[in-house]
C-alpha cells in the first residue's frame, strides 16, 4: 500500500486541479436528419437539423494547431437521437476512451436507477453506515452527500495524505472493492468536515458510493451497471474499470482495461461516441433507453440540483454528478482530467459528448476550454438559428 502515493498521486492530482479548473472539462462529419413525424402528402415537414459547420471548423482548428493532440470527436443529440457526430485527426467514430471524471454522470445515473427500481431497498438518503457491513467514522453520510461532493470527506485536492484510501486506485488482484470500502469508511482523513458543510470534489466519497450501492444489491458495481445502463442502452464497450495505477497500460481497446473487479467509481469508465450519446439522451427524453424508461424525469431533474453551492464553506455550483454553469443557464457539464466532456443544454434540449485519448495531461484543459469557451455557444447559435 505505501508504494501507492509514488505511483499514483502525478496521475490523480491533477484530476483535481483540472476538474476543478475545467468549466466543462484533419476530420470528418456526419449530420443524421430526424424523420418526419407523419408520412403522406399533408405530412408536416421534416424538423430542420441545426448546422454544425462552425462547430466542425472549431475542432478542427484546435487538432491543426495543437503539438499535443492527435484527434478530438464529438456527438450531439437531442430527445429523438443522434444529430451530428464529428472525427477529426486520428479519431473515428469508434475510438475507445478512458473519461476519467467524466464518468461522474453515469455513475449517478447508476445510482438513481438502482434508487428506483422497485425491488432495492437503495436510497439515497439513507445513511450508508445503515447498508454496510462495517462501521466507520462517514457512517453518518449518505449517497447524495458522497456524490455531490459535500460529504465532508476530504476530497483529490489532499490526495498526498490518503494513506491507506490510495487502495480505490489500485487494479491489483489483492484489492478488493467492498475491503477498499472499509478502509474508506473506517479510516478518517485529516480535515474531515461534517456532512453538507463543505462542497470538496471527487475521492473517496465517490468510491463509498459505489460500494454502499453494490453491497445493497449484493451485486458488483459493473453488474449494476450492466442493469441499469448496458443493456437497456445496448451500449457496446462502456464499463468501469481502474486504470490509475498504470495508465500506460491502456492501449485503446477495451481488452486492455484494468482493475473491473475494484472499480474506480468517480474515473475508471470507458466508452465509444455511440455509447455516451445514448446515455446523454436518456437526460432529454424522459429517462427512456429505446422503449425502457431507466430514469424517471423526477431523478434527471434531482440530478441537476445545486447541492454545492449551498454549502457553507467553498460553495461551488454543483447537482449530483453535474456542474452547473451559473454563467450559462441551463448548462451543465462533466469534464475528466483527460481532456473528454459531456454537456447539456436543458433550455434548448440537446447534449454533446466529446472525446480525447491523450493521456498524458500536458494540456488537458485545452479541450475543456475550447468546449466551454467556444463549442457550447456555437451549438447554442446553431440551435437557435432553427428555433426563429
């Protein structure tokens, strides 16, 4: 365990810094037009698809003049499916990612969905201390807290005094998920705050979560995960695994992915473009998943509700999973360390994805500023060019 801080802190500190910074963390392109709700003669006219012409050049600008990326990709969608994707530099539209915190999202989606379903005794409000096996000195949080990140458990920016809770980043055979957990809860961290008193992002908080909803199932989290998101969403690639302890370990296919039996919660998902698009989707359309409803509209909306900027100490605008962009209303994000963000656009209805595979962080925020500066408002443009 003690050799955890030399081999991961250069890797996860700066998923801190960069979250904590990042407002939302040559090519091709394809626009995919929405049918015609009616078919004959007196049939409305098909919806008009937004052009995403600047969008594209914005993109491709940023890989033309970039000396660290080799490709970006992007989805948008809306409600009714996939409106546009983008690839440019080395990317395709099947290029697998690691997301790090952009894994936040689903993994509340997860969450909610295990929260909903009929036969879980899982509830979000419900001190995890009543769910696990093991007592601890968080036993008083519950999973809203450890998610919205104002739990009061110290956060990635005191990574270098985790000690023993290094083990949620470990891939080794030795490591098991629900073990980490007790580690997690039992043993407390310098400067520990009290439940909803301080909004400080990411760390353990995200791994108890996890855990408190595997032990309730008495399931895996990946099995959760395949229930609740896989196969209703028929996603092809998307999983959690734990690449932090290694990531020159990850070689672009999801055979190379590490550590699935102690998943890391807030940053070990991986994806495709298709794979994220119908995620985001289920945030703009009721909850469905093709003709299954995995979230109820109340959740998405529960979702979205500041939780850290009510906190006394540091209050920063933040839902469950969601930044929330106060300068652009009705925005949130979920940006990783890599330089990949998912966004939505309540207002307007439609989300975006967009994908990096550089892994080496020499300027990860460049493509959570380029989305967050440029790519968002062009969209919104877009959008409200069709809208008049």
């Amino acid at each position: 365990m003690r050799r955890f801080p030399d081999l991961i802190s250069r890797h996860i500190l700066a998923l801190s810094l960069l979250a904590l910074v990042s407002a939302c963390g040559g090519g091709g392109s394809s626009n995919t037009p929405a049918p015609p709700n009616q078919i004959g003669d007196n049939a409305p006219p098909a919806p008009v698809t937004p052009d995403f012409t600047e969008a594209d050049a914005a993109f491709k600008s940023f890989i033309d003049e970039s000396l660290v990326f080799d490709g970006i990709s992007y989805v948008v969608v809306d409600a009714g499916g996939t409106l546009h994707t983008g690839t440019f530099g080395d990317h395709t539209e099947d290029t697998v990612v690691m997301l790090a915190s952009t894994s936040k999202v689903p993994a509340v989606m997860t969450l909610m969905a295990l929260e909903e379903d009929p036969a879980s005794d899982f509830s979000m409000s419900q001190p995890i201390g009543e769910v696990l096996p093991f007592g601890g000195v968080y036993a008083d949080r519950t999973p809203a807290h450890l998610v919205s990140n104002t739990s009061g458990i110290p956060g990635l920016r005191q990574l270098t005094l985790y000690g023993p809770h290094l083990c949620q980043f470990s891939f080794a055979e030795t490591i098991e998920f629900e073990a980490c957990g007790e580690v997690l809860l039992g043993v407390p961290l310098p400067d520990s705050h009290d439940a909803g008193s301080i909004f400080d992002y990411g760390g353990s908080q995200w791994q108890l979560a996890g855990v408190t909803a595997a032990v309730s199932a008495n399931a895996t989290w990946n099995q959760l995960v395949d229930q609740y998101l896989t196969s209703p969403c028929e996603l092809e690639v998307f999983t959690f695994g734990n690449m932090w302890e290694d990531l020159a370990l990850w070689d672009g296919t999801p055979g190379s992915l590490r550590g699935q039996s102690n998943p890391n919660i807030e940053g070990g998902a991986i994806t495709n473009l298709a794979d994220y698009a119908k995620l985001l989707q289920v945030h703009l359309n009721g909850g469905y998943c093709g003709e299954t409803q995995i979230l109820t509209e109340a959740a998405l909306a529960e979702m979205r509700v500041d939780r850290g900027g009510v906190v006394a100490e540091d209050p920063v605008p933040y839902g469950m999973g969601w930044w929330i962009n106060t300068d652009n209303p009705g925005v949130y994000y979920d940006p990783g360390a890599f330089g990949s963000v998912s966004f939505l656009d309540i207002e307007r209805g439609f989300g975006g994805y967009v994908a990096i595979d550089d892994y080496t962080r020499v300027d990860a925020d460049a493509p959570a500023r380029l989305v967050r500066r440029d790519i968002i408002p062009l969209l919104q443009s877009a959008f409200d060019a069709v809208a008049e």
